[in-house]
C-alpha cells in the first residue's frame, strides 16, 4: 500500500527548517530594513518555506527560538538515542535533503519521534521567549483562569505556552498539505509533541514575607526543562502505535491550523493495525512502517549500521555488546586517560588534585 503520494522534495522543503539547527544565532532584530532583506536572502533563512518567512517577519525574534529549537530536538534526539543502534545521525544538509537523513523517508518509529521532538521544541523554545521578552508579538501569559490557592495569588511571568504552541503549529504543520496518510501521520505527531510541552508545565511560586518568611507566595506557570518532555517522547516512541488510514473521515476542528489555515473538513482516522489495540489518542506517537534493524549499513536510509560503535560489555540492555553489535561480536582495547585524582580542599578556599594515568578498556563492534 502507498501511504505517502507525495514527492521527496516536496516533503523535504517543509523539513529543511531543521537545519537551523547547525547555523549561527541569527539577528533578533528584524524590525529595520536590513533585517528584513536578511530574511528573505539570508543563507541562514534559505531552508524556510515562503509561509515561514512572512511568519518569522511577522512575529520579529521568533527565528532566534526556532533555531534554538532546532537546536534543542537534534541534542535531545541525539541524547534519548545515544546507547540504541539507531543513535539519531545528523549530517550536513548538503542537497536539500532532511539533516536527519533518509529516515524520514520511512513512516517508522523513529520518524515519529523526529516530528514530535522537533514541533516540541519549537513550542517550547517560542513559549519561553515570549516570557524572556525576546520576542516582539508576545509577552508573558498573564491569561492564567484558575482559581488562586489560601496563602498564594497569581503573579510572576508565565511562560506564554499558549502563543508557542499556536506559532509552532503554524510554522511546522504549513509544509503538511493534503490529506493523504503520510502526512496526517506526521501532522498526528506533531500535535502529539506539543501536548507533551504543554502537559508538562507546572507552577512555579516564590515566598514574600518578612526575613525570608512566607507570608504570602507569588506564583506563576513555567515549563519543564526539555529533558523531561524528550524523556517522555521517548517512552512514547517504545509504546507508538502501528496504525492503518480507516475507511472513514472524520472532521477535525484542530485541523484549522494544521494546514497554515486552512480548514479540514475530513482527514483518514489513524486505526490500530491490531484491532484489539486501543486507538491511539492525541499524545500518543504513531507510525505505518516497521523500522529497519539498523544492524548493517542500509543504502536506503543512508545509516552505516553498528560496526565500530561503542557498547557496554557488562550490560544485557540495548546499550550491551550482544544487542548493540547485533550478535557480530566485538573488540575491546585498552587506551589510557589522563584524570583529575586524590582531590583535596584546602581553607579557603581551593581544591587541589593529583593528575592519575589510567587505563580503561573501549569495547567496539565488529
């Protein structure tokens, strides 16, 4: 079955944002005329579609946090995935192409996970811009419609989650035209991203009082450290759900945005390949495609496989020797580190160290 009617280079321009990711901290700026002829020759601008530029122009100082989230996705990406056989490879986007590879090519697992962090981290990374004021449209989100408790109120700076998850909608979801499978999936777990960031927020408070009591407390909502919300994408990608395009449509009010305002009036329902599977719900990461074993080199995604990673002899997880080199084998040499040793502390105030030479062994995969 096709899932995806698409061309590669139609679904590749929408994605070339992310190699923001390995540029420079653009102008913030974007206000006088020089700026505004930077964005629209700037290399630095050239992965953006048309719709994103007039949204970044739009919204002066947004392109500083979505480079700093594209940032963030590969780093967290990379981190979630440092001890699998797929560890999240990113190279130079040298011919248009994804800087995550041809993986996105697949509608597997990993795929999934791609479009979720990185939507993630756009809205996260706008959110907490908008709160540090680096951002020209947005403040802090002072539309907080809860009750307030007995010994604190609202007051403090919240990040504006609402305006990152609005912008990050529009900026990502606008390369996502149409409505075949492939690209309802990726609009799927886009949204599944950002309803992790906003999920995770919490309230923050800070005590006033005489001599440091706390009388009374100021309390406002901040979100998480990304970390949590890669950690918990992360549990998701274990436990996405295989699915299938159903035979119906169904109408989705979401869908005003997803398409860069354009409406939706029907989109396919994401089955479960399994019927005894539960559907999965708006959190949940989805994918159509198994993912390849990552244990060769694989032509198709550009991956190199596992030979000459490292990995773990002692461990019996994914990180260990046996599951890492897919049953290959592996070497192990011994190198030598220089470390800091026999620390002391000395009144006041310096830490004084010994310089050991050590010698530690490196398992590689055959």
């Amino acid at each position: 079955m096709m899932h995806g009617s698409t061309g590669k280079k139609r679904r590749h321009k929408g994605t070339q944002w992310w190699s923001l990711a390995q540029t420079g901290e653009p102008s913030n700026d974007l206000y006088s005329p020089t700026a505004q002829a930077f964005i629209h020759s700037s290399p630095t601008l050239l992965p953006l579609t048309k719709k994103q530029r007039r949204l970044v122009t739009k919204n002066p100082g947004t392109i500083v946090a979505v480079a700093k989230g594209a940032r963030m996705a590969v780093d967290e990406c990379k981190y979630q995935f440092k001890d699998r056989r797929w560890n999240c490879p990113v190279q130079e986007n040298g011919h248009g192409g994804s800087i995550f590879g041809k993986i996105i090519d697949k509608g597997c697992r990993e795929t999934a996970f791609i479009y979720a962090v990185t939507s993630a981290a756009v809205a996260h990374s706008v959110a907490r811009a908008c709160a540090d004021g680096s951002i020209f449209t947005c403040t802090c989100n002072y539309n907080l419609h809860q009750p307030q408790g007995v010994d604190w109120e609202w007051g403090g700076c919240s990040d504006n989650e609402n305006f990152g998850r609005k912008f990050s909608r529009k900026f990502v979801d606008v390369a996502e035209k149409g409505r075949d499978f492939r690209f309802m999936m990726n609009l799927h777990n886009n949204e599944a991203g950002r309803r992790h960031v906003k999920r995770q927020m919490v309230r923050d408070c800070k005590c006033h009082g005489m001599s440091g009591s706390c009388t009374i407390k100021t309390c406002w909502m901040r979100l998480p450290n990304f970390r949590q919300v890669g950690t918990i994408l992360k549990d998701h990608f274990d436990g996405a759900s295989r699915v299938n395009p159903g035979n119906e449509g169904s109408a989705d009010g979401e869908g005003d945005n997803n398409n860069g305002g354009r409406r939706n009036t029907k989109k396919p329902k994401l089955e479960p390949v399994d019927p005894n599977h539960k559907k999965p719900d708006k959190r949940d990461l989805v994918y159509f495609e198994e993912s390849p074993n990552f244990c060769e080199p694989d032509d198709t995604i550009g991956f190199p496989g596992t030979s000459e990673r490292e990995c773990n002899s002692t461990s019996i997880g994914i990180d260990g020797c046996d599951l890492l080199c897919c049953g290959r084998g592996y070497k192990s040499e011994p190198y030598t580190v220089r470390e800091r040793c026999s620390c002391t502390f000395h009144w006041c105030c310096e830490v004084k160290c010994k310089v050991c030479t050590r010698t530690k062994i490196r398992n590689t995969c055959l």
